[in-house]
C-alpha cells in the first residue's frame, strides 16, 4: 500500500506595527529640511542711520526642521564682514539682525515692539551683530546682500535693486511676499511694508528710532503667527521724550 504523508504547513504568527510615539514618523511638512531666506530689509530708515544705526534685516526658517546657525554671516559686494550669527532657529523661527555698536535688542524692541491697533506683536529673536551698512539708493551693482553659511556657501542671495520692479524703502522696509515661493533675488518678489498688509506696524518714536517708521519684524507672510504673550508693560501711550531719556524701554 502507498502512504503518502500529509503536507507541512508552515504558520507565520502576524503582530501589529510597533508605533513609536516618542518618535512619530515624519509628515510630509516636517520631513521638509531646514530653508534660511532673508525675508525684511530696511535699507532706507527714516530715523538717524548713523553708523546704520537703525537698519536692519530679518531671516527666517520656512522649513520643516530646526537648524543651528553657528559662524554663518551675511555679506554684501563691498565685502563687509556682518556678524557672526551664532542662533537656533525652530521651524518657523524669525530672527532680526541689527547693529551691534549702535544699537540694543531693548532699544529696538522699544521702538519696534509696541502694539499698532489690530495687529499682534509676533514673537522673534533680537540679535546684535556686527554691521556692514546698507546703502540708501542701492543700484544693480551696489548692494548684492548675500547670507552665507560657516562654510562660506551662498544660502540667500538679495540684489536690492537688480531690476526696475525693486520697491523704494523711504522710511519703510521692504519684505519677502511669498517666501519659499518666489525668488528672493527677483525685485517683483518683494514689497513696500504698508500698514494693512502683510502684519506692518509703525513703530514707536525713540531717542534711536527718532522718526516713526512702517515694517513688520517678525511677521512672515505664509508662516504661523504666534503672538506675543499679553504684557502688563506693553502700551499703546506714547511715553513723553523726558521719559524716554530716562528710560529707552519705557512704555513697553
């Protein structure tokens, strides 16, 4: 008689996925790398520029991921050294470079982080550095401002007047419309800050800023805006000149 043994059957016990929820997989927002671009210039400051006293330029992370900037600088076509920038940027994150040997990050707030009715005072870092100067009247070939890394390696590159579309700051500062979308070195890319529009607020007259000025520090268009925590020092009375001799901080 033939016998033929019964077939093995092999059995695979299935668990479900381990879901590590300490570390979540990434989304497709956070997956995005970190991208630095310069997003505000004000070139042409309607207060007192000595020693470019009241320029400044903002950078912003519009990518997913958090980034350490350590050596990195920006740098212009008359080959001025500004910084060193040495700061931690989150996604999102917003950083204002200002002048180290002219101004405080206490002067600059006072002018700059009052409340203009209906618009939210953002939150953003304050960083002195030191300064190159921006020109006033930049042309096609004088004012090329450029980010670079601590390898030198171009990140951002801004011709503030490479073509006629370039807004005219005159006492306004200039932003970035559609960060990550539009080209940063394109004139038409960017646009006059206007109260209104685009998180613009005047700013508050300072024995620094002595003139009232319109620009957005902080406010990134496309970006979440996260506003400042309420504060019993912020204040929408202008303090008298004796007081802001006294005290440049006073009123905020």
């Amino acid at each position: 008689m033939l016998f033929i043994a019964p077939s093995l059957a092999t059995f695979v016990l299935w668990s479900a996925p381990t879901v590590d929820r300490a570390h979540p997989a990434p989304t497709e927002e956070t997956a995005r790398p970190a991208r630095i671009l310069i997003t505000e210039i004000m070139y042409d400051p309607a207060s007192r520029e000595t020693g470019g006293a009241t320029e400044w330029v903002e950078l912003a992370n519009i990518g997913g991921q958090s980034i350490t900037l350590q050596n990195w600088r920006l740098d212009d076509e008359d080959r001025s050294n500004w910084g060193p920038i040495n700061h931690r940027l989150e996604p999102g994150g917003v950083l204002v470079l200002i002048n180290a040997r002219a101004v405080t990050e206490a002067a600059f707030r006072a002018a700059w982080d009052d409340h203009t009715p209906g618009v939210p005072v953002p939150n953003y870092a304050v960083l002195p550095v030191k300064w190159g100067g921006l020109s006033n009247e930049p042309s096609h070939d004088n004012e090329i401002l450029v980010l670079l890394n601590d390898r030198g390696s171009i990140v951002c590159r801004v011709n503030l007047n490479g073509d006629p579309a370039w807004p005219d700051g005159h006492g306004a500062s200039v932003y970035l419309v559609q960060p990550g979308r539009d080209d940063p070195d394109q004139g038409s890319s960017w646009r006059r800050s206007t109260i209104g529009e685009g998180g613009a607020r005047w700013s508050r007259k300072t024995p620094v800023f002595n003139e009232t000025e319109t620009g957005s520090p902080g406010w990134i268009p496309g970006l979440a805006e996260v506003a400042a925590p309420p504060d019993d020092t912020h204040s929408a009375v202008t303090p008298s000149p004796a007081e802001l001799e006294r005290d440049p901080s006073h009123g905020r």
